[in-house]
C-alpha cells in the first residue's frame, strides 16, 4: 500500500483579517433570539426534537445566569 503526501499550496491562499471583537459584540442577543423565534421548515422528527430540546436548555440557562447575577448584585 503506498501512501501519497499533497502539498497545500498557502501563497493562493487568502488571509481574511476580521475586525477585534468589541464587548458590545460579546452581549449581542440577536442571534439568540432569531434562534428562538425563526421557524425551522424541517420535516424530520430527530431534528425538531433537538431544535426544541436546545431551545429549552437555553431558556434554563439564561434563567440560571439571570437568577445567579442578581443574587450576586442585590442579595450579597
């Protein structure tokens, strides 16, 4: 059995620089709410079945980290 090695030719190759990531960019609910809120045109059971369980575990997450911010801020 004998075994080729390819070359990546990296001079072609386009280095795409993003912009640095503000904190505004770290908070930015957008995409969890149209996570929430677009509708999923899927036909298959499996997948709507993990689209609503991820949802649910979200929602209980974000609950979570609303319950500990405010305990930590207004119950300490």
């Amino acid at each position: 059995m004998q075994t080729t090695k390819t070359n990546i030719d990296t001079s072609s190759e386009k280095i795409i620089r993003t912009k640095k990531n503000t904190l505004k960019d770290y908070f930015a609910l957008m995409p969890v709410l149209t996570y929430f809120f677009t509708k999923k045109n899927s036909a298959n059971f499996n997948i709507r079945a993990m689209h609503t369980i991820n949802k649910i575990s979200i929602t209980v997450f974000l609950l979570g980290l609303t319950f500990i911010i405010i305990k930590k801020l207004f119950l300490s």
